[in-house]
C-alpha cells in the first residue's frame, strides 16, 4: 500500500510540474536570426509554417496532425509551390513532400519548444516583438485560478481566484520590480486605485538565473499571497502560499497550484484603450469604492503534511521544492515584503 501511495504521489506531483498550455504565436531561434515559425494549436490539432531559405531565396513548409498529449508533435514536411504572387489573380499551387523527413517539436514551457529535423536540434522560442523585457511584459491584467482540491473535502470549494495588475517597473533597494496591486473589481477597475494600493499592493521580482517569477501580494491586513511562477507570453502557471504577516511561508510543503492568463493589455491599464472590453461607466463605479472584503487566505483550507487528497484517499504530501530552491524562494519573498505598504 505504501508503494502504491508513493507512486501515486510522484504521477500528481509530476502532473503539476508539466500541466502547462503551449501558446500558439510566432516562433524564433534567436541564436539564429533570419528564419521563424509559426505555430497554430487548436483544440490538439497543430499547425506549423516555416519561413526559411534554400540558396538564398525565401521558401516556406508546413506541417500538421493531431498533438501527442499535450506538447509533442511529428509531422511530415511538405513543400509548396506555383501559388499566386501578391496583387496577383488567384493560382493554384501545389505540395509535395519536402524531402527533409520528419520534424519532431517538443513543447518544454508555454513558449519554448525543441525543433528537430534531420538529427539537428535547436530551441525556439516565442517572438516577444513588443512587450519588453520578463517584468516589463507583466505589465497589464492577470486572473487566476487557485486550485486547492487536493486539501479540501467534497464540502468545500475546490477553487478560489484572484487578479494582478502590475502597472510599472522601478527599482527597490537596487532591484528591479514589476509592482502593482489586486483590483477592486474585474468589471469596473482595471487598474490600480488609491484603495488597492493601500490595501492589496504587489511587487514581483523576475530571477533571470531560474527564470522565475516571485511575486508578493498583501493579500488584507492579516495575511500575504506569496505566488512563485513559471510565465509565458500571457499565461503563467506555478505555486501559490499563504501566510500571516509577521511569519514566513512553509516551503516545505506545496503551495496550492495556480494558473493564470491576461485578461487586459498593458495599454489598457495605462489609458483606458488597448485589448480589452472597457465598461459603460468609464471605469468607475461609485457603489464599489466604500466595499472592503477579507482576503483570499481566511478562505483557503489549510495545509498539512496528512490532508493531501486523491478521491476518498488520504496521500501524504511531498514538498516540491528542495531545500537550497526554498531559501532561494523566501529570500525573495522577504525583499518583496519590505517594498508593500506597512
């Protein structure tokens, strides 16, 4: 039965750590400038084009079928030619295999991947062509999904959400942050008011070693919301952990399993205009302004090394994080505690 357990722990831990959405978009090798790819995923059927060259001159492959699970894909590549020229009358054109054999492309984050073709391998990624550097493309609005299913009962909600709103980059004590806050509303507010800021700010910090992103919340009075993240183009997935103002996140036990997407560009935020649904009353509601509500944490069920759940079964919990990524962890969240408001 202990086997069994372990086992079972080690497919739900592994399922975490990969449970992750590749992005469809267009894909570049920057060691490689010159050539790119576009990749388009629907449902799990993948499409791929690749603008490259022979001798010099431009051409362009394609490749699609149905994704192998969640991120992996081969495919034959075929070749098209005789198309219609631009501002020309349309033309038939006509495929055939390249002759190059199979390409394998193996999704490794939201937006990375591995391309191999003719036993060369090279990693791609996706073309970042306007959003700035990893804190600057923070900027906008984030919701998320705070998935606590595995330490509840069939009595208690398995899901809870919350928003980020990272409005600016500065520097803190010599490092640069992406800070913010949680909105008042979804609806109403997208961006961060006088209220917000003084009671729900934010501060995240990207280490570029790891590539990861921590990020602090003050979560209400009482309690942070500590968020420890993998980020793509616009979606993130990771951990988060609660814990009373005054103490430190346990890290050896593992945070509640978060995903999130920007739901509201950084232009938005800034004036008003940009993707994003602006609402009729300009951003502002007066009926929202005197509403005050605990945070997040006085909600979450708690954690323990025993309440871990997988059906009717209790599972013992096993820490993903090891030791030297747990200090690394926390010291980041201390700095991020002292840029909040006191």
């Amino acid at each position: 039965m202990k086997t069994t357990t372990s086992f079972l722990i080690f497919l739900l831990m592994s399922f975490q750590i990969s449970a992750f959405t590749p992005e469809s978009g267009h894909y570049w090798d920057p060691e490689e400038p010159g050539s790119g790819y576009t990749f388009e995923i629907q449902d799990n059927y993948f499409f791929s084009t690749f603008y490259v060259y022979e001798d010099g001159y431009p051409v362009w492959f394609t490749s699609e079928g149905f994704l192998d699970g969640n991120s992996s894909f081969e495919g034959n590549l075929m070749y098209f030619t005789g198309g219609q020229c631009l501002g020309c009358y349309w033309q038939q054109n006509s495929g055939e295999d390249a002759g190059y054999g199979n390409v394998n492309i193996e999704f490794i984050t939201e937006t990375t991947a591995e391309l191999t073709i003719l036993g060369v391998t090279k990693t791609v990624e996706r073309f970042n062509m306007y959003l700035g550097d990893e804190l600057q493309k923070m900027r906008g609005e984030w919701q998320m999904v705070i998935d606590a299913s595995q330490y509840t009962d069939v009595n208690q909600f398995p899901y809870f959400s919350d928003v980020m709103i990272f409005e600016q980059v500065e520097k803190f004590k010599g490092d640069d942050l992406v800070t913010g806050c949680r909105s008042e509303s979804t609806v109403y507010y997208h961006y961060c008011t006088t209220r917000a800021l003084q009671n729900n700010d934010l501060a995240a910090i990207y280490d570029y070693d790891y590539d990861e992103l921590v990020a602090v919340m003050r979560d209400d009075a009482d309690y942070y919301l500590a968020y420890y993240l993998k980020t793509g183009t616009d979606q993130f997935d990771g951990m988060a952990y609660s814990y009373r103002v005054g103490s430190e996140p346990d890290l050896s036990l593992d945070g509640f399993t978060v995903r999130g997407f920007r739901t509201a560009s950084k232009t938005f935020v800034d004036n008003g205009v940009g993707p994003s649904a602006a609402d009729e009353n300009g951003g502002i509601d007066k009926r929202l302004q005197a509403k005050s509500s605990s945070g997040i944490a006085r909600y979450l069920p708690e954690r323990t090394l025993t309440n871990l759940t997988m059906g009717q079964h209790k599972l013992e919990a096993t820490p993903m994080l090891d030791v030297k990524t747990q200090q690394r962890l926390l010291h980041r969240i201390k700095k991020l505690e002292q840029q909040l408001q006191p």
